[in-house]
C-alpha cells in the first residue's frame, strides 16, 4: 500500500527508494503513534502514518541560536513514543531538550543503516542529508 499523502504525486527513483527503505525499517512504528522525528526528514511522519509529535515538522538546523532555543524550549514539553534522529549533528540547545526529554522514561535505542549512496543522490534533490546510520528510540517504560 501506498501512503495516503503521497497518492498521484510522481517521484524520483532515489525518493521512492527512501520511501521503501523508510516502510521496511521503520514498521515498527504504529500507524497513528507518536512520533517526534530529529531532523529534515518530515516526509517520514507520512510514510509511517504516525501522528506528529512536535512543534516544528521539518526541523532542519541552519538556523539561529534564538530560534533553537525557542524550539528546545519547545520540544521539552513533549514526550513521543518513539523519537526517529535523522542527524548526526544538532545544536546544543536541542541536544540538552533531547536529553531531558529521555530521561523522563526509558527509552530503547537502535540503530538502522540507511544506503550511502542513496543518501548521496537524495542529498542532491533536497540539500538534506541522513546519515548511514539514524536511531530510532521508543519508550519502553510508561
């Protein structure tokens, strides 16, 4: 099955190739769960069909000081089920509110591979890049 948000729009090769990486590694995502994605990948929320849990979908990191702030700020108040970091970077401000966010409950951390040279291909369409390796953390306490 196709996501419902997706349906007509024509893609890349490489996007749809992301698109089937994302359904194959990330299924153990519930459809409706929630889920905060760290970095520039917001198509993920529609590929899996989880709900959104964050104030800022597309959260890129080439930005001010101030405006991470707000967002860390922002980002504290929350508490995902499952958290997805597409970034192997990310200011300290986001970091720290990452952080605090899993200390709250216990989170179960993995990692999932993701191909280079995909990634090199999607960089080029998007300026965005995930790394060869994102963690996907889902809350494991309650």
């Amino acid at each position: 099955g196709s996501a419902p948000a997706f349906k007509g729009i024509s893609i890349s090769p490489e996007k749809k190739a992301a698109i089937d990486w994302a359904r194959s590694e990330l299924k153990e995502i519930p459809k409706d769960g929630h889920l905060l994605i760290v970095g520039a990948q917001p198509w993920i929320y529609f590929v899996t069909e989880a709900n959104m849990d964050t104030d800022m979908v597309f959260m890129h990191f080439r930005g001010s000081d101030v405006a991470f702030a707000e967002l860390a700020e922002n980002l504290v108040k929350r508490q995902p089920e499952y958290i997805l970091i597409t970034v192997d970077e990310m200011p300290d401000s986001i970091r720290n509110a990452l952080d605090l966010i899993m200390s709250r409950k216990v989170y179960k951390c993995h990692s999932k591979n993701f191909d280079s040279m995909l990634n090199e291909h999607l960089f080029q369409q998007t300026s965005y890049e995930i790394p060869e390796r994102v963690s996907l953390c889902k809350i494991i306490n309650t």
